[in-house]
C-alpha cells in the first residue's frame, strides 16, 4: 500500500470517534445559520494543532539514530493496548462507552478545543508514523489528512441524518481503534514503516 493508502487508512481509524462528535455537532447545531462552514472551520482549526504538535515531535524524534526509530511503535502499541482495555472494562455499558452524548453546540472555538482536546491519542500515533516517513512522507500524509477533515466533516453531516448509522459507529467504532493501533505498532516496530 502506497503513501496515501496509508495516508487514508491511519486518519479513518484514528477518527472514527470524530465522525460521532461531527455528527452530534451537526444534530445539535441544526437551525444555526452558516453551521457547516463554522464546523469546518472548528474542525480545521483543531486538526490543524494536532498536526502541527505531531509534526514537531516528529521532526525531535527525527534526530534520534535511526536504528531507535523503530521503537517509537512502542508508543501506539501501548494506546492499542490502552484502548483495548477500556474497550474490554466498558463492554457492559449500554452506550457502547461512546460518552460523546452530552455534546453540546459550542462554537467555531468550542470545535477546534473539543477536536484538539480529542486528538491526543492522534498525536501518539502520528509522531512515530511521522518520524519513520521522513519529510517527503510527512508531507503527503500532512496532505492527505486535511483533504480527509473536509470528507470527514461531509460525512458528519451526512451521519447526524441518519441516525442508526450514527449509533453504530458510536457503538462499534471504539473496537476497531485499538486492533489497528497494535497493529500499527507492530508494523512500526518491524521497521514496516
């Protein structure tokens, strides 16, 4: 799989969960006057931290010897395994352990702070991608992620109206993280990457 088949997996499952929050702020921000630009432009503004905060972590991490990059898969090994676990401690929760239920409409900044505030494991993920890729990749991955912020907003909309495609991304998007996050770092600590 080349660059930008990477490019467009590693952003699905690292924001899946964004698909919910989108569509819960669209639901919740219907009747609002310019609602999809001010929601792209929260979404923009907060993927944009996470962008910019993995890609200077990467470029620090890019000056570690190259034979220590690998064990940066380490890092989203250890989220997988993270996430897997409170995905296996919530299995009985009615809600599927989503918790975005109670989101409300906020605001262009409201956005970008809920977006960043989400993206934390993002950045765990990133960074050794990131770093492996080298500057060339780096880019086309930086690429490819804001082209998919625009699809992943469309989407948001489109799911906020229907509502039982909603409910099962909140319900089985949180068990697809974490087997692809180990996977990933795996991959990375084979020097897959």
């Amino acid at each position: 799989m080349g660059i930008i088949g990477q490019a467009v997996v590693l952003f699905a499952v690292t924001n899946i969960d964004d698909i919910v929050i989108l569509a819960l702020f669209f639901a919740r921000g219907a009747g609002r006057p310019h609602l999809v630009r001010d929601i792209a432009v929260g979404q923009y503004l907060g993927f944009a931290g996470i962008l910019a905060v993995a890609v200077a972590a990467a470029f620090g991490a890019r000056l570690l010897p190259g034979a220590v990059l690998p064990w940066l898969g380490l890092l989203p090994l250890a989220l997988g395994l993270r996430a897997g676990w409170q995905v296996w401690r919530s299995r009985h929760d009615e809600d599927g352990g989503d918790g975005g239920g109670g989101v409300e409409w906020a605001g262009v900044l409201g956005l970008a702070a809920v977006t960043f505030a989400n993206g934390g494991d993002n950045i765990g993920v990133y960074v050794p991608v990131f770093a492996a890729a080298g500057a060339a990749g780096m880019s086309g991955y930086v690429v490819v992620f804001l082209l998919l912020v625009a699809v992943w907003v469309a989407l948001g909309r489109f799911f906020a109206t229907r509502p039982v495609v909603a409910r099962a991304l909140s319900r089985w998007g949180h068990v697809l993280l974490p087997v692809v996050l180990v996977g990933l770092g795996l991959l990375i600590l084979s020097g897959g990457f």
